[in-house]
C-alpha cells in the first residue's frame, strides 16, 4: 500500500490539490531497501501533515525575504495541548483553498521582475530553447528538492518538465516558473512528511527511516521547520542512520537559534500559556479587573515567551523553568511585578523579579491569568492546570449539577477572601474526591491575583496561601506559589510527565504500551540529569521510535 492510500482522505487532497494542475502524486517508487535490523519496540508512523506552525515557519525559511499578508488557516485540532497530533490532520475544503492562496502569493512575489526570476532559478538568460530547458531544468531539480525536502525522482522531474514546458508555451518563462513554483508548494510532498518505505521488506519488519525523512523528522521536531543545507548533505551521504549520527546532528540543531521555535512553543502548548491570549482574557475591563488594561493579555504572553526561549537557549534546565526569577519586562510587565520599569516602556529588559514572591513558569502572569475567571482567581482551575498539565493526570468529572460558577459571598456575613468561599463551596463529601486535589494545588496560588499581581490581601483580610500536595512523590504541605514550584521542580512524577509529554510532540501522537520501557528509561534519566532538557531531546531523537520504523502490513 502507498503512502497516499495509507492516509485517510490524502490522495483526495492530491486530486484537489495537484491533479488539475499536474497530477503530481506521491513518489513513484522508494529508494533501494535496507536490511531489517533486530526487532525494537518501535510504534506506529503515521502520516503526518505540516501542522499550522511547522507549514509557515517552513514557508519563512524557504522565502524569507517575503513577509505577504496571508489568509487565516483553519485552526490545527489538539491533542493533550498539541497541535501536530497525526490523528487529527484530516484535509479540508477551506484547507484545500488557503493553501492554494498562499502558494500563490508566495510563487507571486517570488518571481517579481526578471531578476527576481533569476536568482531563484539560477540563469542569467533563457531567451533561447535550449538555455529555457536547462533553465527551467535547474529550477526543477534544485528548488525542487529544497521545497520536497529530498531529490525529486525521475517520474516527478519529467512530470514538472512536461507542465513547465506546456506553461511556457502557453504564457511565457516566467510565468512558468510562477506556476511551478505554487504547484510545488501546494504539492503532498511539501505539506505532508513521506516516509517512503522499501518494498521488498516484510510487514512488521523495523527498518531505518530513510535518509531524507529522517533529515525531515529531526527538523521539524527540533526547529518547526524544513531541514537545512547540512541535514541535507548528510542524508545525502547516508549519514543519518545511526544514533551516534542522529546525536551529532540533534546536539548541533539544538545550539541553532532555530531551537528557540521549538523552546516556546512545546511549553506554550503543554502548559496552555497562550490561554491569555483568548477571548475569555481580552474581554477583560479595570470594572472586572483593575489591574487589567488592554495592552496585559499580549504582555504577559511575550514575557513568558522571552523566558522560555532565553533560559532554555542559555542552558537553564527544565528546574529553571519552575524555580528561576529571570525575566524580560517592558512598562507592562513591570508594573504587574512591581519592578522598576525599563527606560522605554516599549521596550523589554532582563530583570529578577522579587524572590520572595517569583519562581517560575507558575508564577508568572500568563499562566496566573490564563487559568483565572474575569475579576477573580479559581483555585480549582489553577489546581486542575497543575494535576492535567504538569502531572498528566486527568481529574474526575464534576458530579451532575455541580454549580461551576464563580462563588459570592453574603454581604450580611461580612468579608470572606476567595479562598474562604470556594472552601465553603467545595466543602460536600462529593465535592472532595476531586476537590482535595484540586484545591490544595491552587490555595497555594492565592497570592497572585487573576491579573498575576502578588498580594498578601484579599478582600481586606490576610491571604491564605497554604496548599496541600496529593498524588506525587513529594506529597505534603507546601505555603506559597514558591515552595510548590520547588517541590514540583523536583518531582519524578512531574519529570515522567514532560518526558511523556515531549516524546508525543516529537513522533505526533501518544507512546504505545511497548515503547513504555522507552518511557521510564528517559525519564529515569531525565531526573537523574538534573532536568538536563538537551540531553532529553537528544535521547528522544536516537531512540528506537524515532529513529526507525515499522513497515506496515497491506
């Protein structure tokens, strides 16, 4: 069976997509087989569509002189906060149009003016049949093979030919190159990751991922994007097969300012800190909120971003997510911290938030406020954060008609802080199956309002902030956001967790039961390194999983 047949609903994106154009399908016949070595715990390899992230940073590193306006894509499904899960990357119409529309804006500004021509295609000149041919021959093979991210084949480069020639004839030179161009980039072999897979080997056979797939999995599990000219080269020279070459290559791309994409957007995704950014958030008022403004949401989300991206590109461990008090502030941020702003409150500046009050990614306005109500914090949702995102446990479901608002108190009873109401509320046996959980996490939280704001006041009377921790190996009573980010920071079951959660994002869907051995192991050593995120990175990318595969029966 054929890569395209064995995705649901892919060649029908070839038939829309190219077969009008070009009838451009997926590769005629993979390249020469490989023994099979010994048999691995290696899981499925599903085919994967560019997520939304990977197709636009894939499309800015190909054209990265070209900033066009773009039309909005449908927004990739997640799975568990990913948005590269395999298991929803379906094709749609609306899909089907946008990627149209932007190919040709991207081949459109490409291929402005006869100059721009020429240093895409690499000719001077193709005023003559013969310079066209080897001209648009060039375009074919080179910029082809950047776009498929491997070297056409023979049936592709005759079928390009054939359309080139045609286009030619028909408009001009360059119109043909425009053409080319977008029917390329709205091709299968750009938007889907082809993992061609030896014919002559037997089903359930485990086999070495093909030199350019493997150049593709690194780079879009490591950078979001296409492989670089080296990646290519060592494909090319077979040198992407063993893990001591895959290490090499992973330790290289992770030193690479392109890992910061990958820095970011993990955590964004699996610790929901873009929450802030939604319509719950941006509706927010001083009425609701006084500490809101407009100009917070934003805010708190690029500082979050400079954090992550610049702990973790200076070496910071994944403890320094959870413990550190660097921070990048502009007049915004420094006066939801309460530090001295920078010179031009446009601008963002390192500083250290209070130690006394800041440590950490939970500590931070974008995850404070992202799981906060309007006007008010909510201990359960901070604590349901915690136990689904950093501990990988699913709560129970509320019992039927629980009331999920937001309590209020009685005027007539005086003054309660929020934690004295959501106690009141949650207090029912059936509430504390989950509740006990869930509260003692986000009590702890209490001290930040759901601005993010520190605060030792609530409602005129003291905070409460003493929390309980259940369900992990450093259970126990904890007092402040601090202590439990500490705790946390050191936790096997919150080290087990990341590694589950990096090993999803990195093959697109969930480790099967026999790659659970694989699981514990990097995990044990995640812990074991000190929260060492390279090390864990590279011990994912030379694993067996990822770097092999399984050859699927018909």
């Amino acid at each position: 069976m054929s890569e395209c047949q064995r995705a649901r609903g892919v060649c029908r994106l070839t038939a829309l997509l190219v077969a009008s154009v070009l009838g451009v399908g997926c590769p005629s016949q993979p390249p020469s087989s490989q023994p099979p070595e010994a048999p691995v715990a290696v899981g499925p390899a599903p085919l994967r569509r560019l997520s939304n992230r990977e197709y636009l940073n894939a499309l800015a590193d190909l054209f990265p002189d070209q900033h066009p306006a773009l039309p909005e894509l449908p927004n990739d499904t997640p799975v568990a906060g990913f948005e590269n899960a395999a298991e929803t990357q379906q094709p749609s119409d609306l899909r089907i149009a946008r990627y149209q529309t932007i190919a040709d804006l991207y081949a459109h500004g490409a291929t402005v003016g006869t100059d721009a021509v020429r240093a895409l295609v690499g000719c001077s000149d193709w005023s003559l049949p013969d310079q066209a041919a080897t001209c648009a021959a060039q375009l074919i093979t080179l910029v082809g093979a950047r776009i498929f991210r491997r070297p056409l084949d023979r049936e592709e480069q005759d079928r390009f030919t054939t359309r080139f020639a045609a286009w030619s004839a028909a408009i001009d030179f360059e119109g043909a190159v425009r053409l080319t161009l977008s029917a390329m980039l709205q091709s299968p072999q750009f938007l889907y990751r082809l993992e061609p897979a030896p014919a002559t080997i037997a089903p359930g056979s485990v086999v070495p991922v093909e030199p350019y797939a493997m150049a593709s999995r690194l780079s879009f599990f490591l950078w979001e994007s296409i492989p670089d000219d080296a990646l290519l080269r060592a494909a090319a020279r077979d040198e992407l097969r063993t893990a001591e070459q895959i290490g090499d290559q992973a330790r290289r791309m992770l030193g690479d300012d392109r890992a910061r994409r990958l820095f970011w957007d993990f955590h964004r995704q699996w610790l929901g800190l873009d929450r802030i950014l939604t319509d719950e958030h941006l509706v927010r008022t001083p009425e609701v909120d006084p500490l809101w403004t407009a100009a917070s949401p934003s805010s708190a989300a690029e500082e979050t971003r400079l954090f992550v991206e610049n702990l973790l590109m200076d070496g910071g461990s994944f403890p320094d997510l959870l413990s550190s008090g660097r921070a990048w502030v502009n007049g915004e941020m420094a006066r939801i911290y309460g530090v001295t702003p920078p010179s031009d409150p446009a601008a963002w500046s390192e500083v250290l938030l209070p130690s006394t009050e800041r440590a950490g990614l939970l500590t931070r306005a974008s995850f404070l406020a992202g799981y906060s109500h309007r006007g008010g914090t909510s201990p359960p949702v901070r604590g349901n954060a915690i136990l689904l995102r950093l501990l990988c446990q699913p709560p129970l479901s509320p019992p039927p008609g629980a009331d999920l608002s937001m309590p209020v108190g009685d005027p007539a009873s005086g003054p309660q802080t929020n934690r004295q109401l959501f106690e009141a509320r949650t207090s029912p046996p059936a509430c504390q199956a989950c509740h006990a959980t869930l509260n003692g996490f986000g009590f702890g939280l209490e001290s930040y309002s759901a601005s993010g704001a520190h605060q030792i006041l609530d409602n005129g009377l003291p905070v409460d902030a003493r929390g309980q921790i259940n369900g992990t190996d450093v259970d126990g009573p904890f007092e402040g956001g601090i202590e439990l980010s500490q705790a946390l920071a050191r936790s096997a079951v919150v080290h087990h967790c990341a590694t589950e959660r990096w090993i999803r994002y990195a093959l697109g869907r969930a480790a099967v039961d026999a790659e659970g051995p694989l699981v514990e192991a990097l995990a044990a050593t995640f812990l074991a390194s000190g929260g060492d995120l390279r090390q864990l990175l590279v011990g994912i990318a030379t694993a067996p999983t990822f770097r092999m595969r399984k050859i699927e029966g018909n």
